[in-house]
C-alpha cells in the first residue's frame, strides 16, 4: 500500500550515461503522495488521503510536472480514501482505490466513471495489463476484458491477502501476496513461487528486466530468480544496510531502481551491484512511476522527484530527396539522412540516447562491443521510400581505430526483439558509418574490435578517471565512495585495514564510463584507519590503467 506523505515538492533531475542521479528541485506542486500514474504523456499523481484539510486529490500534468491541474471530482477521492494505482489500457485509463474499487477514464483522466463491482473488490491496491485484459489486486486477482465491464476471478490457489504487485511475462502471470504466485492459465490458477525467499508475510513490489523476476521483501531486502523457475536470491550488493527495508523497485531498461529507506538506488546489470542516486537524505521512499522520459519517485514525507534520461532530438518534415541533417550545436545526434527515393511527405524524428540497448539479441553472430548508445528514428506520418542513414564519429568519442570494423544494426521495435546487422561502409571523406534503409525504428553501432564508448561533448561525463574522498569522514557505520570513469572499464574496489588484509569488495566487474559510486557498511566491524583501492583497466585501445588509494576513518 502506498505510504502516507504529507508535503510535497517536484523534482527535477538530469542524468548522464551512468545512472547516478543528481537530483534537483523543481517546485511545481506541493501536497501528499500516494501514486505515480502516466497517460500516454501524461502525468497523474495520487495524493495523501490522510493528510486532512482536503488533502485527498488526485492531480494531472501536461508538462511533466511544471504545473498541474486537479482531475475532476467524478473520481471520488476523500479524506479516507485516495487512488492507490493507475494502468491503461488502449485508450481507456484506469485509477484504483481503497473503498471506491476501480475507475475509468474514456477522455484522458479528466472524467470518470465507475467499473462493476463485488464486495470483496471495494480495494483495489494493484492494477496491471498484458493486451487488453486489466487486472486487479485485492484480497484476490480479477481481470476484465472489457475495460471493468465484468470481471472474472482466480478460481484455486492465491493467497487470501492483499496483493501489492501483478506482473505478467509471456504466458505466465505473477503476483505479490504472503509470497510470490505464479499462474499459467491466465489467472484462474495459481502456485507458489517462494523457493529461496527467506519471508513471505511482506512481499511488496515486482518487476521484470531481462530473464529474471524480482521482488521486494521490507526488512529481508531485493531478491531475484530467473523466470523459469523460483531460484531466489539475495541481490543488495552495493547498497547500504537500510536497504533491506526496499520498498518499491522498477524497471526502466536497461537500468533497475530500487527504492529503500532513504536512499534511491540503480541498477545496470540486472541487479547484481547497486549505487546510489543520491536521493536526498531524512526522506523515506514511497513510490515510482514512469512517464515518457522521465521517472518519478515519491518519499513518505516530503518529496516528489523526477529523473530525467537526457536525448538529443531533432526533427523535420521531409518533403523530396536529398541530405537532411539531424545534427545540430544543441542537439547532437551525429545522424544525416541522404534520402535517396521518396513518395511523400514524411515527419521523421531522430533521437540520440545516452544509455544503451535494453536486452539485445540478434539475428546472426552478435557483434563483440555493442555502442553505449542508441539513436530511434520515428517516422510519425510515414516514410515509403529508401534513405542513407549516416552516423557521424566525428559527434563521438568512440574510441574508434579501425572504423571500416564498424556496423550498423537495426531493430523493428525499441527495446526489444533481434537486431539485424545492416550492410555498412564507411565514408572516410565525412568520417561516416553509411548504411541504406527502407524503414525506421532502433539503431545501435557494433564492433569486434573496438568498443563503442559514449558520446564526446557531455558535460556530464567525466573527463578522467579518479577517486573520490569518501563521505563523510569519519563515518559510523556507513560511508559512500565516488569515483569517475573516462571509459568503460574493468573496475575492482576494495577496503583494505591497515594490515593490509582485506575486509570488502566492493566493485568486481566491467562498468560502463561515468559518475559511479559504491557504499561500504562497517557494521561490526571495529573503529580504526582503512583504506580503499580502485583499480581500473580501460577497455579501448586508447584507454589505460588506472590506481589509486586513499584513507578513511572508521570511529564508533
């Protein structure tokens, strides 16, 4: 259940490649938070029904929370009573609620009307979809086919309490409630799936990154299995003691977000290490929600925040053939279109982004390095005709030395499915990886010889690699450790006494260039001098090696 909250600011944050946020405050709305809910682009935000003086509203933002406006009362919040989630399915939204059941919305959250309703469907604490069925989260899972019309209800098998969370992946469906359940039929039978879960009396939240399921266990900490089968394990490495009081995790491939007691945390390979992102401290996590580029998190006290995932983006209306650039001083996407044959008029849109492919699998052999960037190219009004893209090295700090090695791989659709290599040259006179397409969507570069690092030109990445003083200190029990990398790189970081026997490490694996920090908790440990060593080993022909130690202060 979303946590009680009493004042409210908005927040906005801007981040680079790596996932460490740097928030910062965006004050556009003040109230309680509840739920985070998205409509297309939408913003929706559920607020305290606890808070009295009114305070039970549900509010909407066309801008992504520069101002809001309040939904109409046609959604019957009160001061009991507020909206606990939102879902959509086509163009109908949905809103669930304590004591009012589910609501819809046919006009994009401005009015709304009631779904049928049973007894024990009065609270509805989780709503989720897959096509267009809806399912709701009570004491039981129910779905509808026909936008809450009617409902149909688990027959055998779930547990008999509330259920925070429903996911479903491919054919099977799981929930959180006293435990994970999984069903295969739909939803009308289900089985345990709790196998290495070390409680099942507090399972909040779920979500999905590539073959794995995870979930959140307040006081236990995140677990993850494979999808296959319920093989849970433990996955806390990096984040700090409170975060065994998790509270909320989501996906925004290829990042996972974690959300614990007073911290934020993110996650770039499926969970394995975790760094912070810095949310800002005496504040305790409620909520995510993600709309269009930006992903929300609401605290139990005082805050909202939005995390923003930066792209360049250029677009133009193309009317004939010839060279259109999508490139320019403020918006560097590094892309050309040489359209070569044309049948009508076309919007295209060409957007650069900062992070990399989310779960790519391809046609044929993959390639050894895949870009840690990505460019969409959408053609909003159509495109019939062929067209050069040209992707530009000369925008990139790629680390390029043999670019003749260098392909372009498309996919239908972004974020998922194969990518197919296309057939590419390179243009030594413009310094251009060419290829001819005939349609539009995801693009990433590939290499076997080189890797593809991120763009040149971000004031958001670091120029070289260093490492930070740790804060504070001195510390008790817990302190972070910053550090910087110029490119992707192998990194290990490990805490040393003064002995020189090891006591921690910290970071053991590759990690991709930008801001990264690692927390150590000294629990149980005794006070005294440590030091901590970060070696890296950049991974382009160009990049070295990198060792540093520095001391810091253990005092109980």
């Amino acid at each position: 259940m979303r946590s009680v909250v009493s004042t409210l600011l908005l927040l906005f944050a801007f981040v680079a490649n790596s996932a460490n946020s740097q928030w910062k405050y965006l004050t556009g709305y003040s109230g309680g938070v509840m739920s985070v809910g998205a409509f297309g682009d939408t913003l929706f935000i559920g607020t305290n029904p606890g808070g009295g003086f009114d305070s039970a509203k549900v509010w909407r933002s066309e801008d992504y929370g520069l101002t809001f406006s309040r939904v109409d009362q046609t959604l019957p919040v009160d001061n009991a009573n507020g909206v606990q989630c939102f879902a959509t399915v086509g163009s109908t939204f949905f809103a669930g609620m304590t004591v009012k059941g589910v609501k819809r919305s046919t006009d994009g959250g401005r009015t709304w009307q009631a779904t049928a309703s049973f007894y024990s469907l009065q609270d509805a604490y989780s709503l989720a979809t897959r096509g267009d069925s809806l399912f709701v989260g009570y004491y039981n899972v129910s779905w509808s086919t026909n936008s809450g019309t009617s409902w149909t209800q688990a027959s055998f098998g779930h547990p008999a309490s509330i259920t925070m969370s429903i996911l479903p992946i491919g054919n099977k469906i799981f929930s959180a409630s006293s435990g994970v359940s999984v069903s295969t039929d739909g939803g009308m039978n289900w089985a345990a799936f709790n196998t290495g879960l070390p409680n099942t009396s507090s399972i909040y939240y779920l979500a999905t990154l590539g073959p794995y399921i995870f979930v959140n266990s307040p006081g236990y900490g995140l677990y993850r299995s494979p999808i296959s089968a319920a093989n849970w394990q433990r996955m806390n490495h990096g984040m700090a003691a409170d975060s065994l009081d998790v509270r909320n995790i989501v996906a925004v491939p290829p990042y996972l977000f974690a959300g614990a007691y007073t911290d934020v945390y993110s996650s770039r390979d499926t969970g394995k290490t975790w760094q912070t992102t810095a949310f800002p401290s005496l504040l305790t996590f409620g909520d995510f929600g993600v709309v269009g580029p930006f992903l929300y998190a609401g605290s139990l006290y005082r805050h909202a925040l939005a995390d923003f995932y930066p792209t360049a983006k250029v677009e133009q209306v193309i009317t004939t053939t010839g060279s259109y650039s999508f490139n320019d001083a403020s918006n560097t996407t590094g892309v050309t279109l040489n359209v070569t044959s044309l049948t009508s008029a076309a919007l295209l849109t060409v957007s650069r982004f900062t992070d990399p492919p989310a779960n790519p699998t391809f046609v044929s052999t993959p390639p050894v390095n895949l870009s840690q960037y990505r460019w969409v190219i959408d053609a909003a009004s159509g495109f019939a005709g062929s067209a050069e893209i040209r992707i530009s090295l000369s925008a990139f700090s790629t680390g390029v030395v043999n670019p003749a090695d260098v392909k372009i791989y498309k996919r239908n659709t972004s974020g998922t499915g194969d990518f197919t290599e296309l057939p590419t040259t390179y243009d030594s006179n413009t310094n251009e990886i060419v290829a001819t397409v005939t349609s539009f969507s995801e693009f990433a570069l590939g290499s076997n010889s080189d890797v593809l690092d991120v763009p040149s030109g971000d004031p958001n990445m670091p120029a070289t690699t260093s490492l930070a003083q740790n804060f504070p200190n001195p510390f008790n029990p817990t302190t972070q450790i910053a550090y910087d990398l110029a490119e992707q790189s192998t990194v290990r970081l490990t805490v040393y006494n003064v002995l020189g026997e090891k006591m921690a490490t910290l970071v053991d694996g590759m990690e991709p260039a930008g801001h990264r920090s690692a927390s150590w908790n000294a629990s149980g440990i005794p006070s005294g001098v440590y030091f901590y060593k970060l070696e890296a080993v950049g991974t382009t022909q160009r990049g070295g090696s990198f060792t540093q130690i520095r001391k810091m202060i253990l005092l109980k």
